[in-house]
C-alpha cells in the first residue's frame, strides 16, 4: 500500500500516486454499489438520483441526497450533503489520465474522490497542513450518534498516512450536547453519513489538529445549537456546521443564545437547493460557506473553481437574508441585510471527495458533495491560520483579505436565476455564490 506522507510535495502531477492501493488499474474503481439502503433510517425518503455530466468525458456522475438531509420530524434541520453512487468522479478521470489507464467501475475498495493532498494542493494548503495545527481543536457538530465515527475516521487517516486521531491518545473526542461521553443520543445511519464526512474534511485540511464530534439528541435548531455552546464550552475554537433551514423570524434570538462566540471561528454550510438564503447560514456570527465545482487545470494554479450548479434547485444556497442584520464588515450595497456566502471551497459531487463509512451501509469508500463538505473545510482552514483572538469575530477575516492573493476569486457560473445579478451569479470580486472566493493558503482566515 502506498500512502501520502504529510511531507510528500503536493502537485496535480503527483496526485494519483499518494492515494493508490494495488495497481493502477484498481486505483479508478467508481462507487457502484447495491444496496446502499441505510438500516437505521428507515423512515427518511431519499431524494431522486441527480446526474451530471463532466468535462472530459461522456461518462455520467450520479449522486442521491443522503437521507439525513430528508428532516425525520417536523420542526428538525437537514444535513446539506449528496452520496455519488454511480459514474466516474473528477478524481477518477484525472488519475486514469495521468496513469493511462481506462476508468472501470468497481466497488468501495478504493477511494474515487478528492483526498487530502488534493485539497490541500487546490488550496495552497500543503505547508501549513504539514506544520501547522497541533493543539487546536475542531469541533464537528452534527445531529444523532454514529456508533462507527472513530473506527471509520481511524481507516481515512490510515489510508491517507495522516497521524493516528482517537480517543486513546487525546485526539478525538465525542460526546453529546451536554458533554457526556456515555450517554449519546439514538444512532442514525443518515446522519452517521454526515459525520463521516464531516471528520474526514476536518482532517484533510488540518491533519494535525485535535477533533470533538458533539452529537445533538436531535436535528432541531435549540439541540444543535446547544451542542454548539457545549462544543464552545468544551475549548475548541473552531466549530463546523454542515445543516440548515428556511429562515424564520426567530432566528435573530438563535443568533444570540448559540452563534454569538467572539474568538471562536464558526462554519455553516450555505445549502443545497441553489439559489436561496437559509439558516444558520445567515447568522451574522458565522462564516458562511458556499460550494463550487473543482477540477485540475493547465493554470499556474493547478486548479480551476466554478459555482456549483446541477439545477435551478440543487447546488450551493446564496442570497439576502429577511431577518439577520447586516454584519459591519459586509459592504455590499444590494443587501440591506445579511447576505449569504462569505467564502466558499468544493462541493459539487461530481468533483467531490473521498469519504469512509460503515454505518448502515456497505463498509467502504464513499464520494460525497455538497456544502457539507465545505463547511469543515473551511473550518480547517482557520484552525491552520492559528487562534483567533478572543474578541475577535472570525467571519470578517476573509473580508480582510478581500481583493488579495489570499483567495481565489470565483468568476464563473450561477445557482439560479436572481433579480440582483450577484446574488446568485459569480463576478470579479464578491458574489453570493462564493462568497470572496476559496482559499489560497491561510492568510485570509487570520485576524
């Protein structure tokens, strides 16, 4: 087996070979699967199977929402990520490229998306993720238990060669909104889904860095905020929320009983369903984090960045909030209110990522999307820029940066139609879809 050591150089060139088992051939394996049905969940209706076309072959990605972003009860939020099950990913197509091999279906034995030297190559993030982090702590806060969290996020980092993160040696941690570590809420394979996604992200960008899963008894907006004051409470300074909703009029007092944080950087996902603001996304505490389709390019960069779009009704949210007020360090002139994304990184399936999971589905490697996926990447980033200071709000950092080499502006594409042609369309500079844009190293999440 052949891993990716954190010191390895990170380049397009030398991707394929840091995240290859066997022969070349087995290292383009799709995830095709039967009988992805989740044991637990078995009450949530999984949306219908979206596909996609990529760029550099006829071959169709497919992908379904996973069924935590189906809510299980009335009045509860939903998870803001989609499963590849079929087709041949972004990373697939690349690797067979530059291994000359034909890509061919398989099963869950190999990964098929993006790894973490991918994402670290794509957002300048090599060094740091090398030689920075240790002694911070990202916080994933996310809804139900997954029984299987440390033993699936043990076999990411194995694969990946990224240090050992468990319970046992002070890395990992889980526990529920009050901070117990025996009573957890009921196990949800849906969610389990999200998590491990979630962990698996924390760890791509900063492999040095401690994790605390703070598990929400349920997927209300008072439970998941209340794990968030505990993962607060609990010391991490870095907090990843990969969930939302319709805004409501009620949160404005969210804002204040659970994302109002000084010295604490808090990442939301800005939703799936394109064009749209929602919750809690547009608190102006939080970092909200936008989606983008990501490929491999001819560009000094290696990398070229799009507005993830599938449909006018999937793809990264954006837009103005009816309710929260517009945050200081927010200038744009057609919001009076908060307007949704800050910053953005990968989150189309199509070009998504490598995750491992065995809750309630064939134990195996797994490609996800949407701005689940962003969201604790996002949060990685900030744990590589350092502490935030303790009266500082973390979300202006980026606004800081703006117009700078510190990030990658996003110029092409849309997640809809919009009356305000940035809310929803790419431009030079800001736009909802993507906020300022990805990151390019650390420097636009330091204060």
């Amino acid at each position: 087996m052949r891993t990716r050591s954190p010191n390895t150089p990170n380049t397009p060139s030398t991707r394929a070979r840091w995240t290859r088992i066997g022969s070349a051939a087995a290292a383009t394996a799709a995830l095709v699967f039967a009988g992805l049905g989740t044991a637990v969940q078995a009450s949530a209706t999984p949306e219908a199977t979206t596909t996609a076309t990529t760029a550099t072959t006829a071959s169709k990605v497919t992908w379904s929402a996973t069924p935590c972003a189906t809510p299980k009860k009335k009045g509860e939020l939903a998870c803001d990520s989609l499963r590849v099950t079929g087709g041949l990913t972004a990373f697939q197509k690349q690797e067979a490229k530059e291994d000359g091999v034909t890509p061919k279906a398989a099963d869950a034995a190999t990964p098929s998306g993006y790894g973490p030297s991918d994402l670290q190559s794509a957002y300048g993030l090599t060094s740091a993720a090398s030689s920075k982090g240790s002694g911070e702590t990202i916080a994933i806060v996310d809804a139900y238990d997954d029984p299987n969290a440390e033993a699936d996020l043990a076999k990411y980092r194995s694969y990946y060669g990224l240090s050992s993160c468990t319970t046992a040696n002070g890395c990992f941690k889980k526990v529920s909104q009050t901070g117990s570590t025996t009573s957890l809420p009921s196990a949800d394979s849906g969610w389990a889904e999200e998590i491990s996604l979630d962990l698996d992200m924390a760890s791509a960008t900063c492999p040095n860095c401690h994790i605390t899963l703070v598990e929400a008894t349920s997927a209300t907006m008072a439970n998941l905020g209340k794990a968030v004051n505990e993962a607060v409470s609990l010391g991490a300074k870095f907090v990843s929320n990969s969930y939302g909703g319709s805004e409501s009029s009620s949160d404005t007092s969210y804002d204040t009983s659970y994302f109002n944080h000084p010295g604490v950087a808090i990442t939301v996902s800005a939703g799936d369903s394109a064009y749209g603001a929602e919750y809690p996304a547009a608190s102006k505490y939080v970092t909200s984090v936008g989606g983008t389709k990501l490929a491999t390019s001819s560009t000094t960069r290696g990398w070229t960045e799009s507005v993830w779009k599938t449909s006018n009704t999937e793809g990264t949210g954006s837009g103005c909030s009816a309710y929260d007020a517009k945050p200081t360090w927010q200038t744009d002139t057609g919001c009076a209110k908060r307007m949704i994304a800050d910053v953005s990184a990968v989150a189309d399936p199509a070009t998504g990522v490598s995750v491992y999971d065995s809750y309630g589905v064939t134990a195996g490697w797994y490609t996800f999307g949407g701005t689940s996926a962003s969201s604790p990447i996002i949060a990685g980033v900030y744990a590589l820029a350092g502490t935030p200071s303790s009266s500082s709000y973390p979300a202006q950092f980026p606004y800081q940066a703006a117009g700078t080499s510190a990030l990658n502006d996003v110029t092409s594409g849309n997640n809809g139609t919009c009356s305000t042609s940035y809310f929803c369309t790419a431009t030079s500079g800001y736009d909802g879809p993507t906020g300022w844009g990805t990151p390019e190293g650390t420097a636009a999440f330091t204060g």
